[in-house]
C-alpha cells in the first residue's frame, strides 16, 4: 500500500541533499534565482552537511557515506517537511544499500527529483511505499526565464490536494541555460503525441529509463503490481536504438503483463527521436493493447511537470490525470 507524504504549508522547511553531484557545480546566479524561488512559495530551505563539501570526487559527489547520511538524516530530523535534491549525476544507486528505509518508512515526506535520482525514487517506493515526486532539483528553480511551468506544476502537486489534469506547455526548450540565462531558444509545443489511444488508470511507476532500469533484479526493484502505468523519459545519450532496447529490458519482466498503460516524457535534440521513429519503437506485440502517450513535459528538456512516483493516474482518450 502506497503511503502519501503531508503536503507543504507555508514557513515549511526543506532540506537540500545531494544524492549524486553536489552544490559546489551550481553556478552563484543559479543558486540565488533558485533561493529566491523558493523564498516566493514561502518555504524556508536549509542545505545538508555534505552537499557543500569540497572533497568531491571525479564525477563531482561526495563520499557514498556522507550522501547516505544526508538523507537519512533529512528523513529523520522531524522539522523538515521536503527533501529535494541539488542535481542529478550518475551514481545515486550507490548508496542505496546504505539508506534507512525503515526510518523513512516511519517518517514519511516529501522526496523530489529527477534523471539519476530514479534510482532512489524506485528503491524508496520498492522498501517502504512511500509515494516520492520526479520532478524539479534545487538546481531547476534556478532557470531565469521559462521555468513558469515547473514552478506552478510543482506547486500543484507539493502544496494542493486532489486530482490534476497534466496539460502541455506551451513551449519547451533544450539548450545550456546553465550556462547561459538570457540567450535561450524556445520552441513552440505541439502538444503530446497521441501513439496509441484507449483508457487505463493504475498506480505510477518509472522515471528515467536508462537509470530505472539498473534496479531490475535487485532488492531496489519497484513492481509493477496490477494496473501500473509507466511514466518514463531518457536523456540525450540515449538514441532510439537505447531506448528500445531498454524498454525491452523492462517488457521482458514476468510482471509486466501488470503495465496497463505507457507514457513517455519529451526526449532531448540529441537522440534524433522522430515521431515516426517512435511509433516504429513502440509497434510491440506487448504493447499492442495499451494507451501510449508520448512527447509530454517530463525529464531532461524544460519545463518539466512534477510527477508523483507511486501516485496514481488515468488516462483517457489522450488526456492524463494525476493524484498522489
């Protein structure tokens, strides 16, 4: 049975923690449109001990044991209501042997974002039930300009009760905002790709694939029990040719005869994913009896929606539901 985490108020305290890469690659201007974010929701934010350690390693993360600890010590500290993390990386799943899944059990909160942190998102839900949100970092709030989307889906999901219509952006971008704030490419959506029609409704599962996928056969593995959809999304070192492939990984699961429907977020410029290309991926036989909606607001180009992993959804004639 999932459990849902309280929702925010107004003067609650959040945690940043840094599961994978750490502050120390946040630029200053980022950091300060991020704070300020998170001032205007009225929420007060503290840093984890170790998220601003200096001794980083080569991928840019702390030891595997000062990450571990954070959370763990985010979950347990009974005055945060929120843990979300600074960035994504490439090695969240090495600490989950070391996370206190019985303490976050018992002391159940709100848990947030995406790409690599998939791995904490499915062993989280996999130990302990624990509805968690893929949705924006710290190191998202701290997009200038086009992050109107990603504020208010986030504040939808995290603050208000109730069920939410997903809705299209009405543009998207794909460029190195990072890097630079103010000469940013924005393209006008065309909305969702609507590959397969037809109804479902069932418990949330997934988040970014190529990570997701590296819990299978593991005690951090999610099931998917009856009625699941899943909701997945990949980054731009993943072409068509990985994604199958990878989809294919989770297709060949005894449980997957449980997956009722099929969402896939917006994949990057870099994969090269034509519409077309896609529906040629998707023509499964094990796919053939499912709704399949693709190119929506969820993963590594932006705005992102906030999506909550263990919630639940309906989808009905090429629209998307969402309740945690």
């Amino acid at each position: 049975m999932s459990i849902t985490p309280e929702k925010l108020k107004k003067g609650d305290k959040v945690m940043i923690v840094a599961p994978a890469r750490g502050l120390k690659l946040i630029s200053a201007e980022c950091r300060k449109i991020a704070e300020e974010r998170l001032e205007n929701m009225e929420l007060e934010f503290v840093f984890a001990k170790n998220t601003t350690d200096e001794n980083f390693d080569m991928f840019g993360s702390s030891s595997v044991q000062k990450r571990a600890q954070d959370i763990n010590q985010a979950f347990g500290d009974k005055s945060v209501k929120a843990v979300v993390t600074v960035i994504g990386g490439f090695n969240s799943n090495e600490i989950l042997k070391y996370i206190d899944y019985d303490l976050i059990k018992k002391n159940p909160k709100i848990f947030m974002g995406f790409s690599d942190i998939t791995a904490l998102h499915a062993a989280i839900y996999a130990k302990t039930g624990l509805v968690t949100y893929y949705g924006p970092h710290y190191s998202s709030f701290g997009m200038k300009k086009g992050c109107e989307y990603t504020v208010e889906n986030a504040v939808k999901m995290l603050f208000e009760n109730g069920e939410h219509e997903l809705l299209p952006s009405d543009e998207w971008s794909d460029d190195k905002w990072y890097i630079d704030q103010e000469n940013r490419e924005f393209i006008k959506n065309e909305g969702w790709w609507q590959i397969r029609s037809g109804n479902a409704a069932g418990t949330i599962i997934g988040g970014n694939l190529c990570t997701f996928i590296l819990n299978n056969g593991t005690p951090f593995e999610p099931k998917f029990e009856k009625d699941t959809i899943l909701f997945i999304e990949d980054d731009e070192m993943s072409d068509l040719a990985t994604f199958d492939r990878n989809l294919q990984a989770l297709i060949n699961r005894a449980d997957f005869e449980n997956v009722k429907g099929l969402v896939i977020g917006r994949f990057q410029k870099a994969s090269k994913a034509t519409r077309e290309e896609l529906e040629f991926v998707l023509d499964k036989r094990e796919l053939k009896n499912m709704p399949i909606i693709a190119n929506i607001d969820m993963g590594h180009t932006t705005p992102i929606a906030t999506i909550p992993l263990g919630g639940k959804a309906r989808i009905e004639n090429g629209r998307i539901f969402i309740k945690d």
